[in-house]
C-alpha cells in the first residue's frame, strides 16, 4: 500500500512535470504506468479501494475545518492543495473536482510523469513535481495530505516537519499510515502481501509508526493531532473507517 | 467542442427518464437518448399498458418532483385477492387502515407525459430523440455514443436502460441467467359495468396469470381496470388474431361476473415473457439499470418497482461519489452500486418466478395443494406481511430517495 517511494536524499533533481513536456517516446512509458496505477485491478488496487475510505474521512474534515455545507461540491474552491508521495494521481485527481488548485509530489520521477499523463487525458490542471518535499521551494498550502507515505520514510522527523513547513496558516493536514501492531504484520505483511493484495516488499513493519509516536512528531512540529480513525477491513464491509485502530489509521492535524 | 456531460443514459424509457431526473435534482448532468419519438410514446391509445407504482416507488416520484402532476392519475390499491381460477378459497392481502395502500396503478401514458414535462423543463437533461445509436464506446478517461444523425456524445458514465434487449449490455458481454416462459402477455384497458372497489385481481391458470388491476374511472364515470392476460405461447397467435368481440368473450369466461359486463377501452397489444438475470451489472464506465439488467414475469407488478430501486441506489451512490470529488465511472464506485442491488433484486425476481412456476403447473392434486397454501398463507400474519412489504417495495435496504 503505497503511494510514494519517498526516501530521504538530498540534491534530488527536481522540476514540474506536464504531460504536455514529456517527450512522445517517454510518453508513452509512462502512459503504460499510469494505466496500471489507475487500473483498479491491477498492482494498486488495495489503493483503489483505500480511496473511497480516506476520501470520505477527508471530506468530513474539510467540512469540518472549514464549515463546508456537507452537500457543496467544491469545497475546495478556492483553496490549494498539496499531496506529498501522490503516486499516479489516485488523491490529487479527487482533491482537483472537489475544486483545490492542487500541486503533487512524489519522489519518484516516474510516478510523477504517470501522474501528470493521467491528468492530462482526463483533463485536469494539477500541478506534479518530482522530488522531496523537504528540498523544495513550493510555498504553503491550505490543506496538505500525505497518505500511505510516512511508514517508507526513514527520517520521520525531518518529514513531519517538512510537511508542517508546507502549510498555511489555518490550513489543514491529514496523514494516514499503517499501525505498528501485531495486527498489522500479520494482516498488511503477512497475508495481504503474502497472497499479493499487496505488492511484496511494499511495507517494512518496523519502520511503521503508532498513533502515539506520531502524536510526538507532530507535536514537535507545533501541531495539534486529531482524534485518529482506524481504517478496518472486514469480509463483508470491505475497507471502513471504523474505531479499531490496529490495522491502519488516519487523522487530521493543524498548527497550535 | 463538445458538450461532455455526467451521464449518457442509452434508453430514455420509464426508468432512463427517472433517472435523468433524480439525478438532475442532484445536480448530475446528463445525456438522454432514445430510438422512438416522444410524441408517438405518448400518443392517445399507443399502449393499454399500466403500471403498480410501490408505496417506495411513488417515493422516488415525490423526490422528483412528480407527485402533483400524477397524483390525480394514480388509482390507490386497497387490496389484492388472489383466486386460483374461479375456485373457492381467495387470499387476500389487505392492509389495516393505518399502513397505508399497496400501491397505485398508473396508466403508463400518464407516467410517461408527467416524465416527458418535466424533463423538457430540466435544463441539465439533454434529451435526444428520436434518434437510434449508431456505436457506443468506453474508453479510459469517458464515455461516448455517436447517433445515426453524426452527433457524438460523451460523459463520464454510461448507462444502459434500453430495456431487455440492451445492446449497451451484449456489447459489455454480460452473461445473462434467462430462460422463456414460452408465454406472452396480452394487454388492454377494460371497461366494466361494477366498481372494482380498488381491488387488484390475480386469478391463477395453469396457463399463467390473468390480472385485474384497478384504474380510475373514465371521463364519464365508466369502471376502468387493467387487464394482463397470460397465455401460452402457442395459443397467442389464436387469441391476437380473435376479433374484440371474441376476445371479450374469452376473457369473461376467465373473470365471470366480477366486474360485470365488459368492454375494451383501448387497443390490445401483447408481449413476450421471459425471465432474465445478470449477477454482473457493472463493467468499466458502465451501469445498467432496470429491465436491460433483469427482466421479469409481471406477475407481481414488480419490474418496474425493481427497477426504480436501480434508480435510486445508482443515484445515491453517484452522489457520495460527486462528494468525495471520485470519478463517476470509478470502480469501487460502481462495485458498490452493483453489491447493493445484486441481492434484491434476485431475492424479488426469485419470489416472482416461484410464484409463477406454482401457479403454472396443470391438474387438481396441482391446484388442491395451492389452495391449501393460499389459506396458509391467509392465516399466517407474518407471512402475508412480508408479501405485503413485498409488493410496497419498502423491505430490504432502501436508497435514500426510495425513503419517507
């Protein structure tokens, strides 16, 4: 479960990337990509599922944080965005209809250039930059996420940080992460790699954090964490949000 | 540059145009596109075709913003009494006062005109008829389907509502469960001397149904019911081809005296039953709803019931979708849409296909046995409580739009 490969190094060649720059030949690797990224079936697909469940914690926290009438289709209007480790564009395409100026960034060149051949085709102005969050000048942002990202980072610290530097004032933040439970690795690495829901290698268990040590980091940071939300799954209900915080949860955080 | 839009509904029928509609009210853009001409759908005499609207169905209506202009047109169902033939023993499903009718029974002119305004009045409808679709295409970003005028429309979601036959549906590969009753319905408005008194009427042959449904009298004062007449598919073509008179003839020898003298109000057509069923009604970019996704007996007036539900699940589905800013055509979107609905409607077309293979079979043992089951379930509170809800529409797990 993976939205980034972000790892901490420094002078990592940075720079927009629009589908219109790429050139034809290179184009058309990344279309490959980002067809399998966007495939629902294919090596993403617990992404694909995990999307209608964080989407639906978001939702609740900009309406939240911001007072949004629950029904407005844009209540991002107006506002900007950043998603650290955004993959193929699975959380930026949605951030963009929901009306965010929205800017993503992934380590990765390639995912990057996938993401930005996605948006292209499906129409969207979004901003994808490769690189690390931490060495790049992008400014402040209203709402930043980083979903699936901290737990394949080895410098934690220096992350939040680099994350709490991107937002604005009164803006908004919301991470999600795997818990480091017994749970966890029986269930993320165990079978769901093991039968290759997920694709194998993806998690290390000990580099997974709990919602106490995030609480820590982002206090250090000078913001205030929310009540997480764990993200359970049941044979029945799929993915959910749901108060069992073992498997994998997400929370909302802000500056003091 | 072309007009993209949500949806690019393939079938603009009863259940395509609810669609339209109660996705508009949710601000949901769409592409409606029918073969036949409007005009001649709603033409005086075009069918004797008609309809039992469910208590959760005439919800749906109410959210569209139907209800004043049907409200005068619906004929409420106080109760339905079942005979198997004209025997002794008759069930009947009669609600106490306080739970409400069973449903009402709507001409389907008067359904499809009350549509028809409303969708020429909905500015987010874009409706294209009478038009046939030349080809349909699914692709990775949306939707697209070019007319036999050379107009290409495209969206984001395409919706097959073409009724049984659906190409949207064959061409998507669906492998369908279906099998023929090797019976048709025939089909007429019904003049008769006595009051109906709100009943519907479903008296069982061996050959099939032959249903009573009760309609509001005439303009000047005449009893008025719905006839659905099943026969075997042999004897069709004999009674198509008997003269009014004939045909009144017979069908009084299948009623007697119950309504009293008979005469037929408007032309008879006829149609084939079949009983169909895909467990898949979802594919990339596509949804079906409605009968392109099960057919069924219309034994129990629960088609287009079924198929409304399609319609508000769909709906409220698409509209978490636009509040979460997914892509319509998004998988997990349309997996939820397709779960939701998969257990209902086998669970109703089940129920409708027993009910039919029961009455169906011939011989007095046959018939004793029914009876015998008939006063069970006469004496069974429960159970007559659960076809009751059955036949409201209002058990299992209702969409929003479907609720009080």
């Amino acid at each position: 479960m993976s939205d980034a490969t972000t790892q901490p190094r420094s002078n990592t060649s940075a720079g927009t990337i629009s589908g219109a720059t790429i050139r034809a030949d290179e184009a058309a690797h990344f279309g490959k990509l980002a067809k399998d990224w966007w495939d629902p079936k294919g090596s993403s697909a617990m992404l694909h599922r995990l999307n209608p469940v964080r989407l639906q914690f978001l939702r609740e926290a900009i309406d939240l944080h911001w007072a949004c009438d629950i029904e407005a289709r844009r209540p991002l209007a107006g506002k900007s965005a950043l998603d650290v480790g955004c993959g193929a564009g699975l959380l930026c395409e949605p951030l963009a209809r929901l009306g965010a100026d929205v800017t993503g960034v992934d380590a990765a060149p390639e995912n990057a250039a996938a993401a930005a051949v996605h948006a292209e085709g499906a129409g969207f102005d979004i901003r994808y930059i490769a690189g690390e969050v931490g060495a790049l000048d992008l400014g402040t942002f209203d709402l930043v996420t980083a979903m699936e990202v901290i737990e394949h980072v080895a410098d934690k610290r220096a992350f939040v940080a680099a994350l709490a530097a991107r937002l604005a004032p009164g803006g908004l933040m919301v991470l999600s992460t795997p818990n480091r439970t017994p749970q966890s690795r029986l269930l993320m690495i165990g079978a769901a790699e093991g039968v290759g829901l997920i694709p194998r290698g993806t998690h290390h268990w000990d580099d997974f954090i709990t919602p106490e040590e995030l609480d820590a980091l982002l206090d250090e940071a000078g913001l205030d964490m929310g009540e997480p939300r764990g993200i359970g799954f049941s044979p029945a209900k799929g993915l959910h949000l749901s108060d069992n915080l073992a498997l994998n949860y997400i929370v909302t955080a802000r500056a003091r | 540059m072309t007009d993209k839009r949500d949806l690019l509904i393939l079938g603009g029928g009863l259940v395509g145009m609810t669609l339209a509609l109660a996705a508009a009210k949710k601000g949901l853009s769409s592409h409606l596109v029918d073969r036949a001409d409007p005009a001649s759908l709603t033409a005086d005499g075009f069918d004797g075709r008609a309809s039992a609207i469910s208590t959760a169905s005439w919800r749906l209506f109410r959210h569209v913003g139907l209800e004043e202009t049907l409200e005068p047109h619906g004929c409420d169902i106080a109760a339905i009494a079942v005979l198997d033939q004209m025997k002794r023993g008759r069930l009947d499903f009669r609600p106490e006062p306080h739970e409400g009718t069973l449903g009402r029974m709507f001409a389907n002119r008067q359904l499809r005109l009350a549509l028809h305004e409303a969708a020429k009045k909905e500015p987010l409808i874009s409706w294209h008829a009478p038009v046939e679709v030349l080809s349909r295409d699914r692709s990775e970003f949306g939707v697209s389907a070019t007319l036999g005028d050379g107009t290409v429309l495209e969206a984001a979601l395409m919706i097959g509502a073409e009724g049984r036959g659906s190409p949207s549906r064959e061409e998507a590969g669906f492998k369908m469960a279906s099998w023929d009753y090797s019976h048709r319905a025939m089909i007429t408005g019904l003049d008769h001397s006595k009051s109906h008194e709100n009943i519907a009427w479903e008296i069982f042959y061996p050959d099939g149904p032959f249903a009573l449904l009760p309609m509001l009298d005439g303009p000047d004062g005449q009893h008025r019911s719905a006839l659905v007449w099943t026969v075997d598919e042999k004897d069709a073509a004999g009674v198509l081809k008997l003269s009014d008179r004939a045909f009144l003839a017979e069908v009084h020898k299948r009623m007697g005296d119950l309504l009293g003298e008979l005469t037929l109000n408007s032309s008879r057509s006829s149609y084939p039953l079949s009983f169909q069923h895909t467990a898949k009604i979802v594919e990339h970019r596509l949804a079906l709803v409605g009968d392109s996704a099960h057919g069924m007996h219309p034994i129990a007036g629960q088609g287009l019931n079924l198929g409304l539900r399609d319609v508000g699940a769909l709906v409220e589905v698409l509209d978490e979708a636009l509040r979460l800013g997914l892509d319509l055509g998004d998988a997990q979107v349309l997996a939820k849409y397709e779960k939701w609905r998969a257990l209902d409607s086998l669970m109703v077309m089940g129920a409708t296909d027993s009910l039919t293979r029961i009455f169906g079979i011939p011989g007095k043992t046959a018939s004793a046995v029914r009876r015998l089951g008939m006063a069970g379930i006469q004496r069974t509170s429960w159970l007559k409580a659960f076809f009751m809800n059955e036949a409201r529409g209002v058990s299992g797990d209702l969409p929003e739009l479907l609720k009080a």
